[in-house]
C-alpha cells in the first residue's frame, strides 16, 4: 500500500503565496541539509498534536504531511509537549548520507489558532553515524547518540500564533555546535516541562503545552572520506537504445535508457501545459472500427478523459503515438490508460516511451509512423489504471509514442497521451510515491475534469496524488455499485482515497445510502485501507435558494450517510452556495446545472481541504495566474460559459470558502455533532418523528377484499395525511412514484 497523502517538500513552498522558490539557504557553516535534500519523507515526529497520535509518527503514520523540515515559515508540525505519554518529546531525522555538520537553526510556532505561544525554551541536538527509520524508531538500544549542542533560552518565532509568550524573536533559534561532527541521522529533544502553547486563541483551552515547529535546519557539507546510499535507490541509468520498429519487445524490471541532449546531463522540471492537446494523434490499430493497421485518431489528444481509443485485439505489437507539430524540448508524458464498456480493464503494464526528431508533417498517412526512427528514453513496467507521470532526460524531438510490450487484456485503450515541456528553470523534484485517488461520480465529476484539477492544486502544495475517475453520467451511487467501468476501477487496487458523488436531479436520501452502501463494501473489498470521501455537490439553479431550497436536504444526508460510514464529507454544495448568494460569481453553467470551471475550482478547493485539513488556505498573487489558468483549463469537454483566464480574487474567496466549510463539517464529524446547513435547517422526522399528542384520523372503510396481490396497489390516488410537511405533499406518498417524498 502507497504511503498515504504523501508530500514532495524538496522546494520552499510558501503557502501564502504558492510561489516556489529554488534558492537554497545557505551560511557559513554549510548549505542547510534538510531544505535543500528534501528529507520531509525520512522524518518522524514523537507525536501529531492535531490529531493526539503519538508513537514514532511519518507521513502516512501519523502525519499526511510534514513541514517541520522545509524552509516555509508559514506552515510547520505540532506536538504534544507537557501531556506526552512519549519518553521523549522529539523529532528525528535521517539525512540520507554521512554530512559534517556544525550548526542548527530552528524557527518555533504555529500559524493554526488552536497552538498559540507554541514553543520550547530548552531542548538539544543530537546526531549519530546510524540510519534511523521506522523499524529501530531511533531508539537508544539500538542507535548511539551523542549530544552536539543545546538551546536554554528557545523563542517563538515573531509570525506564529502568539498571546502570551514573552520570548518572540525575528530570526529563530541558532545553536552552534562546539565542533563539527560526522551524522548520518539527527534528532531534537525538548524539555517537557517548558513546552509554553496556551492552547486555542491563547486562552489555555483546548491542546496546551505543546511545541510547534516551522522549520528545522541543519548546516553542515556532504561527509567526503565515506559515502552511504539511501534506503531507496534510484533508477540506474543505462547506454542509449535505439529501437527499430521490428525489434523485440523489452521485459525485465524498470529501466532507464536515456539520452543527454547535447552533453547536458540534468534532470529538470516540466511545464504545466499538455503540448500533445489538440494534435494528431496515431494509433497502430482501432479495435472499435475492425481496423488491425494504422490509423490517425483524435480520441488520444482531445484533452477529454471520456473518449479513448483502443487497439484491435490482435494486434501484436500495439503503440500509440503524437505528433507535436514542430520539434519540442520534452522531458514528460503523462499515460491516462483504460475505456468504457468492454474495454474498461485495457491498459497497458509494460511500454516503452520512444520520441523522434523527424519532422516530416504525415496526415492522414498513419502506416507511415512505424517507419520512423524510434529511441527509447524510458521503459515503464507495473502498470495498472491509474494514470502515470513519467519524467525522464529532455529530449529535442516532434514526435512521442508510447510502444506497448504487454497489456492486460487482448487489447489495449488509452483515454489520453500528454506530453510536456522542459523547464530548465526548475530543478527537477524526484517524486515520492503518489496517493493514488479514486474519483467515482457522474457528470458533476467529469465536466472540467475535477480529479484532474484537485491533483493539480495538490500538486500546487507539493502534495504528489495521482488522480483517477471512473464516471457514469446521470447515474447514481445504485447504478456506479454494478457499473463495469467502475468495477474494474475498484479491483486495481491500492486506492489511498475513494471520492464518491450522488446523483443532483433526482437526489434521494435512501438511494444515496443504499448505493454508498454497497459501493463502499465493494471498494473495501479491494481496498481494505481506502478512506472514503463523500463529494457532496448543489442543486440545480431553481432548487439552490428560496423557500424550495433542497440543499439542506442534500446536507443532511450527505453529513448523516458519512458519519455512519466513518467517512469523510467534502461539502462544496455549502461552499458553492455561499459563492453564489454573496454574488461572487455565477457557478452555474448554461443548463443551470453543471458547473463552470469557477464551479468546478470550487468543488476542487473543497477537496482538497477536506483530504488535507493541516493546510492553511492562502492567497493566490499574479505569480500563481498561469498555472492556475492551465489548471482549470485541463479539459477540453468543458461546460458552457467557461473563461480562458480566471479573476484571482474569485478564485481567493473560492478557496476561502471551500477551507471553511471543509472544516466546519470536519469539526462537527470529529465532534459527533450535529451540522446545519449554510442554506437552513432540514428536519429530519425519521429521526425526530414524535407521535405523541398527534390527533387520529380516520380515512375511509373499504372491504377488506380489495387488499389483495391482484388489485395492487390501491392505496394510489387515494387522501393521505401527514403530521406535517416540509416542502411537498402528502399526497406525494400515494401518487404511485418512486423520485417523490
């Protein structure tokens, strides 16, 4: 199972801006080890004072994230300090090789305003020649420990939370060592007793004494008389393989055969648009149309992650391929594999990605692709559903293929082939695995491409997931339990998160428990470790707002059936009705329905929070518009009445409003409270319903004859009463139809 919500942190990433930032901060004892060799995943905590674990804590065990170990000064990690069961209060890091190190600077704090006055006044460093990790958990029985310096006047740094605290400082703690030592791992240990935080808004409620760190740093230059590898290793990289279209394919494990463009032997990082959109897109044959030869197709590249292609069934050499329409310098393919129907479990698990520099323009003229000269940059093996970034050398190439050397089934479908661009001004960040999503809905999931957009606001924070849909429009959680796409989406396996939506036009409480029921039970089956996520969107247009508001009935349920799951709520329906009434923008596309993509940004943000409640919802700059303009622009099978670039401060109070919905449903969950809707209450009689003090009522005698199985129903047309009503008609109870209440 992949790690859960794991985080690349190798950049400093600063939240209040999303603006990254490659500089490396560097004194003079050395470069800071920590924020500039991206550590985040080979750091444990003794404790996660936001949800009170404790033990030996990482990312996926205690942490979705761990920020105590970038340069970001406005998000960081708390624990628990006074009210620590632990033997120690600490935190340990494995530095991933043997440095010198001489010095040690930590910023002390919160920016959460349930840990005010969060910080330590005495604690101590300490280093060691072993490796700490999740099996020995750094224990003194197993590692050796020695002492490299200390802090007896520890302060809380000038922005964090702070009320009471008296020992404020504008450039965080410094500890010199008193010589320079040899450390392959590290760890600071705090005085229990003087941890300070007073709690929620400083007012000793809530978690008191606890510590918060911002941002931990290590200076020190890499150990040059003994090198050590890490736990993982990369990829080993092999000679240049040029592959003629009749070659054999390759098996084996996962390798890399890269080619260095002119000597240059740097990784880099890519550009956000999907150059092969809109292009020529080739395929070797098309298992719909009975075509076993080549064929141009526009199913690979227009951008809609509904449409595909598949290979005929027996083809034995299947590929797919694009023409970019002019030579590019490349270093990305994003792999989008599957189709629908009998097609829904055909992807590809083992494929060569292959570029060529030729620039010949061919049209229609797909035979012709085969014949061109194909170089191998990279092989992938082990691959499943999920859609897949690959990263690899950059290459000066116009044409990309995908050369499949196994697939699943006899065939072989592809929803999308994108290819990105080199940016030489990013360094390359080398990713920790993704947590893998699951997004399982209709049409209010797949226009605007939702999962795409929440992984790339993820990606945004430096949250790598790797998001997946399997969607059926018009249909309910009933329909998506036996639904076939979605059936072979849930038996991939190793899904993190599972994001499931109800239908909105003829929404019915006991259909969305009766289909989240047994959706969920098939998704455990599979899944065992799947958090579910419920996505709760809004009514149509004339059932928002007003007296015949629907969406507290949509809340309640939504709110009611995930509790009982012991699932998480994503409320953007609260989110998008609090955007609406306040006239921020018009969410609703032309058919009063589905969204626009400022819609679809605020189901994303919403999302996103819920998954990930540590984040601090921040403020998009003019630095963030082009990315945040590709990101809402991913697909191409978007909504009427859609932008090509989006009003910053629209998209600012959007994230504000999906932060703060996102947690008031999670406060009210984690509280086992009830939650009422931003649109009103609903009255829910099926849990309040009283009988006592109701008047009888008596309804007309009929002989008894007429109930019999040949008369049916004869309760059909007939008076009917009801202790009250909200919103319909008792009548509504007779009339013979299933979608009224």
């Amino acid at each position: 199972m992949k790690k859960l919500l794991s985080v690349i942190l190798s950049l400093s990433l600063v939240l209040g801006s999303f603006t990254f930032t490659a500089s490396k901060t560097v004194s003079a004892d050395g470069e800071n080890i920590l924020g500039t060799h991206n550590r985040a995943n080979y750091t444990w905590m003794t404790s996660n004072a936001n949800n009170l674990n404790e033990g030996f804590c990482g990312i996926g065990n205690g942490f979705s994230n761990i920020n105590a170990v970038n340069e970001n000064l406005t998000n960081g990690n708390n624990m628990l300090g006074t009210t620590a069961t632990t033997d120690e209060v600490a935190i340990y890091v494995n530095l991933g090789a043997n440095y010198d190190i001489s010095s040690a600077k930590l910023y002390q704090g919160s920016t959460n305003a349930d840990f005010f006055d969060s910080y330590c006044t005495n604690y101590s460093v300490y280093y060691s020649t072993e490796i700490v990790n999740s099996t020995n958990k750094g224990a003194d029985s197993v590692m050796n420990w020695a002492k490299a310096g200390e802090c007896t006047n520890g302060t809380i740094y000038s922005t964090a939370k702070i009320k009471n605290a008296v020992d404020v400082s504008d450039t965080g703690d410094t500890i010199t060592f008193d010589d320079t030592y040899t450390a392959r791992s590290i760890k600071v240990v705090f005085d229990k007793d003087s941890c300070m935080g007073t709690g929620t808004n400083g007012n000793n409620t809530g978690k008191v004494g606890t510590i918060s760190i911002l941002s931990l740093r290590v200076y020190g230059s890499e150990h040059q008389e003994e090198s050590s590898s890490e736990e993982t290793q990369a990829p080993t990289q092999t000679p240049t393989t040029t592959v003629a279209p009749t070659q054999a394919p390759t098996q084996g494990p996962e390798q890399e055969t890269i080619i260095n463009n002119d000597g240059d032997e740097n990784m880099y990082g890519s550009f956000s648009t999907n150059l092969a959109q809109g292009k020529n897109g080739y395929a070797s044959s098309n298992d719909r149309q009975d075509k076993n030869y080549p064929v141009k197709v526009g199913n690979l590249t227009d951008g809609n992650t509904n449409s595909y292609i598949v290979t005929h069934s027996n083809d034995a050499a299947p590929w797919f391929a694009v023409d970019l329409g002019s030579v590019q310098d490349i270093n990305k393919i994003k792999v989008v594999p599957g189709g629908n129907d009998a097609y829904t479990a055909a992807y590809p698990i083992s494929y060569e990605i292959q570029v060529s520099p030729q620039i010949p323009s061919l049209g229609d003229d797909a035979a012709s692709v085969a014949g061109l000269t194909w170089t191998t940059v990279k092989t992938v093996t082990g691959g499943t559903l999920a859609s897949l970034d690959t990263t690899f050398a950059h290459q000066t190439t116009r044409w990309v293929r995908v050369k499949v050397n196994s697939q699943n089934t006899s065939n072989c479908s592809l929803f999308e082939l994108n290819v990105y661009g080199t940016d030489k001004s990013s360094p390359y960040i080398e990713p920790t695995e993704a947590t893998d999503v699951l997004f399982i809905g209709n049409s209010m999931t797949y226009y605007n491409n939702l999962p795409e957009v929440v992984e790339r606001l993820a990606g945004m924070r430096n949250i790598n997931l790797n998001c997946t849909a399997a969607t059926n429009g018009g249909k309910n959680l009933i329909y998506q339990s036996t639904a076939a796409n979605v059936d072979a989406a849930i038996k991939v396996g190793g899904y993190e998160v599972v994001v499931i939506q109800d239908i909105v036009g003829s929404f019915d409480a006991d259909n969305l428990k009766t289909g989240a029921d047994a959706l969920i039970a098939k998704i455990k089956q599979y899944n065992p470790d799947a958090q579910i996520v419920f996505y709760e969107p809004w009514p149509v247009r004339n059932s928002l707002t007003g007296t015949n508001t629907l969406l507290p009935y949509f809340t309640h349920y939504y709110f009611k059936t995930a509790n009982q799951a012991h699932a998480l709520l994503a409320p953007a329906g609260e989110a998008f009705y609090e955007i609406f009434t306040k006239d921020v923008v018009d969410g609703y596309a032309g058919d009063d329905k589905h969204p626009t993509r400022y819609g679809t940004f605020i189901s994303a943000s919403t999302v996103l929070y819920t998954l990930f409640p540590e984040l601090a919802n921040g403020t998009y700059t003019s630095a963030d518009q082009s990315t945040l303009d590709e990101t809402l622009k991913v697909s191409a099978e978007a909504t009427a009445g859609n932008l090509d670039t989006f009003d910053l401060s629209i998209l600012n109070a959007i994230d504000d409003a999906g932060y703060k919905y996102a947690h008031a449903v999670s406060t009210a969950m984690s509280a086992n409270t009830g939650y009422t809707s931003v649109a009103g209450e609903y009255e829910d009689y099926e849990d309040e319903f009283n009988p006592d003090g109701l008047p009888a009522v008596q309804g007309t005698v009929v002989d008894a004859s007429l109930f019999s199985e040949a008369n049916g129903d004869i309760a059909i047309g007939q008076t009917a009463y009801a202790s009250s009503v909200y919103n319909s008609s008792a009548a509504n109870g007779v009339d013979g139809k299933t979608g009224t209440r």
